[in-house]
C-alpha cells in the first residue's frame, strides 16, 4: 500500500472525551456527513468495537466496508480493511496528544481502490476525507463539551 496521507487539527476537549466520540460507532451517521449506518460486528476486552460494518455514500463515492480496530487507550487508535466492495486497502489512524487543555489530533490515512486511480487524485481524496472528517469531529465534540 501506498504512503499515508497525514493531517493535523486542534480541538478544545481532552484526549478521553475525543476518543470517546470516535469509539462511539453508533453516532457515527449523526455527526459525519458521509457515513450512513454503521453497525459493530464485535467488540474487544475493553469494550471498545473491534470490528466495525459501514455503509458509506459520499455522492460519486458509495461503499459498504469493514474495518478491524486496534485501541491504545486515549492515545491512538488504528485501522484496517477487512473487507469492501470498491476498496482493495485501508489503513488508517489518529493519534492524540494533549497540549494545555486542548488535544492535537492527527489523522493518518491510506486507501487503495478497486479501479486504478492516479496517485495525484487518490492523495487529493484521502486529504479531503481527513479534513472533512477533522472538522466534523471537532465540531461534534466541541459542541458536546
């Protein structure tokens, strides 16, 4: 698989309550714009979801996937594709550090397709995927807070 994409953001919430809204699968569909349904298939010993069913419709982009979850506590979360239908790969990962009283969230992610793609325009889709998904994360948790 190619190289990661990588994008950064700050949000005024502790690592605890940031992970908390990206462990909770269920709302997933509420405060992202593109994910429609999720379902957890299985979850781990710490009661976080190990194994995560998406539908996603992104308009030109639609897909079903599953993703298998690795947790580190409220540090670092990564992912991997178990199965899609137009995905061949994805790999994926925020990391959180705590800086004063806010978090610096950075979000890692690579994605290989089905149908051949230039380099140039699959790196172009997964930073709008990482922006869209850092604002929408921001926002949702910083309005809960």
């Amino acid at each position: 698989m190619s190289d990661a994409s990588t994008q950064s953001i700050v949000i005024d919430a502790g690592p605890g309550a940031i992970m908390a809204a990206i462990a909770d699968f269920e709302k997933y569909p509420v405060w992202t714009g593109s994910v429609k349904k999720t379902e957890v298939l299985e979850t781990g010993p710490d009661g976080r979801a190990r194994r995560v069913a998406f539908t996603l419709d992104a308009g030109v982009f639609r897909d079903q996937y599953e993703l298998e979850y690795v947790w580190d506590g409220d540090r670092r979360v990564e992912w991997t594709l178990v199965q899609g239908q137009m995905m061949r790969a994805q790999r994926g990962s925020y990391t959180l550090e705590t800086r004063g009283g806010s978090t610096h969230v950075t979000y890692s992610l690579s994605v290989e397709l089905m149908i051949p793609m230039l380099g140039m325009l699959k790196r172009k889709g997964e930073r709008i995927v990482m922006d869209t998904a850092l604002k929408e994360l921001k926002k949702y948790v910083e309005s809960a807070g």
